[in-house]
C-alpha cells in the first residue's frame, strides 16, 4: 500500500516552454504533498507543500510564479514549471504520507531537461 | 528547525564487509528518523525507520540504524554488504507537531559503493 505515482518519469523541452510534472495517490488520500529537487549528486532540498484545496506554501527561495503547483483532489498534485530555463534542469520527486505518523512515500521522480 | 549531517559522501566497502554510515541530527525537539535508499534515476525508498520504542530498528535487508539521543545519531549499519546494496544512502529527520504536514529535512546523502 501507499504507492504514489509520478508522471512523466523523464522530460525534455524547449527554453521557454511550460512543463506539467503529475503525482498521484494511489491508494490513499493525501491532503499533503510534498515536491522536492535534487540537483546531481546531491540531496533532496524541499521546494514547497502541497495543499488540498489551498494554496501551497513555499519554501524560502523558491519562486512561486516559476513553480506553479496545484493540489485539486486528494489524491493529485501537479507542479508546473513555466518558462522553463536550462538551470530549471534537474530531478523532481513529489511524496506523500497516508496517516499523519506515517513515512513520506515517494514517486519514481522526474528528470526534467531544459535544452 | 531540524538538520541533519552526514559527513560520508562516499563509503567504499569491498563486498561482504561490515559497513557503517553516520548521521547526526539536530533539533530542539522530539523527532522522527528515517532511512531512505536511492538507486539511479529513481525514487526514494524507505528503508527503515525511528518513531518511538526500541531505538534498533532493522530492515528486511539486513540494515539496522540505532538512535543514540544523548549523542544526537541515527547510524546505519550493516554486518555484510553486497554489491546491490550500492546506493545513495539518505538520513532524514521530522518533528512531529504537525501531523500529515511535517516537513522531512534530508541530509546530504552517502554514496555506499560497494566493491568486488
């Protein structure tokens, strides 16, 4: 159980252009979803959280226009990178948890590249 | 506000030997720890993980991770590694204030490379 789902696993698109990066709740709901970015060898640095129904909540340094997220269901988040740049390149990771002492339970991620 | 150190960036280990990865964790108060493990182009999967009770904790896969509170660590171990087990290795710790919103702050992550 608490499988989450990201789609599309990988991405390739023009400067300029907008990205749509889904994830999905399989088997539970979540109010809260949580998007991460890792950069290359390095860690997972958390971008912002995901609400149901409200707005995310950022965190400091990342530009809410840029990464536009939407959390319309309990079980779908979406994260929109518009005018994507080459430093948009990188790895995202979406997760969730299913009880409130639960794991975070991650999608596969999406490696995003910004030619 | 939590954080977390893990001062291995890299751990070469040759196969079937005893292998340990550090962590260290701050934060004013009561937390939970986890264990992620990543293989390339992939997800997070948890390994294993700290909530309350024992402070050993094992996987199905042989690992095991002790919280020591008095020295603030979240050590992963394991008494012999093999080759599969070659991955990132994530230290990740939450408070538990907020429920189902709490916030997991990772540390930098150990390549755990196993050698032949």
């Amino acid at each position: 159980g608490a499988v989450v789902s990201q789609h599309p696993s990988w991405v390739i698109c023009k400067s300029g252009t907008s990205v749509k990066i889904e994830c999905r709740s399989l088997d539970f709901q979540a109010t809260t979803m949580f998007w991460y970015r890792q950069f290359p060898k390095q860690s997972l640095m958390l971008m912002a959280t995901s609400n149901e129904g409200s707005k995310a909540t950022y965190e400091q340094g990342v530009e809410k226009d840029k990464f536009l997220i939407n959390h319309a269901s309990l079980t779908l988040s979406t994260l929109t990178v518009t005018s994507a740049h080459p430093e948009d390149s990188s790895f995202y990771i979406c997760s969730a948890r299913n009880r409130a002492e639960s794991p975070l339970h991650f999608g596969n991620g999406t490696r995003l590249t910004v030619t | 506000a939590q954080s977390v150190t893990q001062l291995d960036s890299q751990v070469p280990v040759f196969e079937e030997a005893p292998v340990e990865l550090r962590c260290n964790y701050s934060s004013s108060v009561s937390v939970y720890l986890f264990w992620y493990v990543q293989y390339p182009n992939q997800g997070l999967q948890l390994l294993l993980k700290y909530l309350s009770g024992s402070t050993l904790v094992e996987s199905i896969n042989g690992f095991e991770a002790e919280f020591n509170k008095s020295q603030t660590s979240f050590h992963l171990r394991k008494p012999s590694v093999h080759i599969s087990d070659t991955a990132e290795y994530f230290c990740a710790v939450s408070d538990f204030t907020g429920g189902a919103t709490n916030k997991l702050i990772f540390g930098t992550g150990t390549l755990l490379a196993v050698q032949p």
